[in-house]
C-alpha cells in the first residue's frame, strides 16, 4: 500500500483578503507559519514520512520547509508539476471580482466549458487538472509502498479529491473544502485510490 499524504500550504495574506494567487510568488503570512510549525509537529507524530515532494511556489517552499524541519525525511524534492493553476493576467484579483466580471475564468463553474477557458498567459482548469492528476500518477507508481507527503495547493487538491472518487472536474471543484495547512490522504492499492482523510486540521 502506498500512502500519499497532501497538505495545502499555510495562510498567506492574499488568501485572507480572497485574492487568487495563481504562480504569483506570494509568502506566507505569521498565521500561515504558525500553521505549517503546527501541522509539521503533528504530521511527525502521525506519519514516517520516506520523502516530500512540494510545489516549488514560495508558500508551498516556506510551508514545506517547516514540515521539513519536524520530519527530516530522506528525500526531499521541488517541482512545478505541484502548482496552483496558472491564471496569467487574472492573477491577485479576487474571488469576487473573478465571479462577477469573469466567471469563465473561476474555480468553481459548474459548465464544463468553463474547464477549457484560457485566461491570456495562463493554463485551463482542464490543463490544471491533467498536469496534477500525471504527477499523481507519477508517484504513485514511482513510490510505490512508501509514504509520500504532498505539498501543494487548494486547487491541485481539489482534483485529486474528484479524482479519488471518480467526479467530474467541475464536480470536484465545486464540491470540496480545504483549509490552510488541511491534511489530505490518499491511499493507493495497485490503481484504486481511497480518500481516508480529508481537510483534517487536528493539529490546531
């Protein structure tokens, strides 16, 4: 069996204020380090972690960073298959204004065209979507047996969670929560893929 553990990075600034971040190389704010010390200190209590794997994005890097510090696991790994999606000229607006003036361009759309949109210099949510469900795969069976911790981010979760449970991708989109620093885990028997903990925040 292999376990793969995901977490989303801590708070930073912009999600306070409901702007979407995208690649856009934004810190995480002191709630956001408290939350990554925290959950770093409980995922080494939980978990004998054999290597981390996180979005190379500055949040994921600081988030995984702490967790590094706690977990000390034997490889440790950057890589922008882990990113946010990428919403090019859309990038720090918020949510709201994404909504209300754009909306071909949100997270949650229930339309499937709404998945193919391409916001000027950034990907779709389809691309999104394939890109992170392949790096999956990837470990999956690269890793296979071993425990995995993930560092990514809301949106890359969000398809793993429809992924796992066979649902369309505005469905998974749509459907799903996931607080800063949630802890996610997928376990994974040959090509079946179990959800067995979903945006837990017991380290707080």
């Amino acid at each position: 069996m292999t376990r793969i553990v995901a977490v989303r990075h801590g708070e930073t600034d912009w999600n306070r204020n409901g702007r979407m971040q995208g690649w856009a190389p934004v810190p995480l704010n002191e709630t956001g380090h408290e939350q990554a010390a925290a959950a770093a200190s409980w995922l080494s209590d939980t978990y004998d972690i054999d290597r981390v794997i996180a979005s190379d994005l500055h949040r994921t890097e600081q988030t995984a960073e702490r967790i590094l510090d706690a977990t000390e696991p034997a490889d440790v790994r950057f890589d922008p298959g882990w990113r946010e999606r990428d919403l090019g000229v859309y990038q720090g607006l918020t949510y709201q204004d994404i909504e209300s003036r754009f909306p071909e361009f949100g997270l949650g759309e229930t339309a499937y065209e709404a998945t193919l949109a391409l916001p000027e210099g950034g990907e779709s949510l389809r691309d999104m979507a394939d890109r992170v469900t392949g790096q999956f795969e990837t470990v999956r069976d690269r890793y296979a047996g071993e425990t995995v911790l993930v560092v990514t981010h809301g949106g890359p979760l969000h398809v793993l969670l429809g992924y796992a449970r066979d649902l369309s991708l505005p469905a998974a989109l749509k459907n799903h929560h996931l607080d800063n620093c949630a802890v996610t885990e997928f376990r994974v028997a040959g090509r079946e893929v179990e959800v067995v903990r979903e945006n837990d925040t017991r380290w707080r």
